[in-house]
C-alpha cells in the first residue's frame, strides 16, 4: 500500500460459489450458498467487512454453515485487526450496479 499508493489500489472480492472450507483446502465441501456478486473497493477492509455483512444479511436459507464457520473461527478479526493498524476503515456505503 505504502508503495504503490492507497489511491491506486482497486480490491476485489468475487462471492461466488460459496462454501464453508477455505478454497485453499484439497477438498473443500460443496457450495451451499448462492452467488452474491463482485465486490470491490480500494479500501480492503471496508471491502472484506462488506462481504461479511452481505452472507449475514443474505436472504439465502443455506447461509447458516457458512456463517457458524466464519464466527466459530472468529472471522471478523481479520478485518477488526486490520481497522486498527490503519489499513482501512470498516465503515462503507454500498452501490449496486446491474448491469
């Protein structure tokens, strides 16, 4: 960030086949939870928080493993610890674009 500038960042997070198990495991569970789009933002914590928010605010009934997952792990705190050492701000404001 402090090289590149934070004004010439963009990050993107890609919702997308949603399971509970890292896609860094060989073999990940199955997706239970929809699609909920691309998100991005050139602040990645406001970005990550966003995501966060979105699978708990989904309308999805499958939602349930995937956030038992992410709060059994304590999830969150990634984006908390990364708010406090000045990476980002959790606070955002959603656009949409349907395109």
């Amino acid at each position: 960030m402090d090289y590149k500038g934070r004004e010439n960042i963009v990050y993107i997070n890609v919702a997308n086949r949603l399971s509970v198990d890292c896609d860094c495991s060989s073999h990940p569970e199955e997706p239970r939870m929809g699609d909920l789009g691309i998100f991005a933002s050139t602040d990645p914590v406001a970005l990550d928080q966003a995501c966060y928010d979105a699978v708990v605010n989904a309308g999805d009934p499958d939602k349930a493993a995937l956030i038992e997952r992410m709060d059994s792990r304590h999830g969150i705190h990634t984006v908390e610890a990364a708010a406090q050492h000045g990476l980002g701000v959790r606070k955002y404001e959603l656009l949409t674009l349907n395109v």
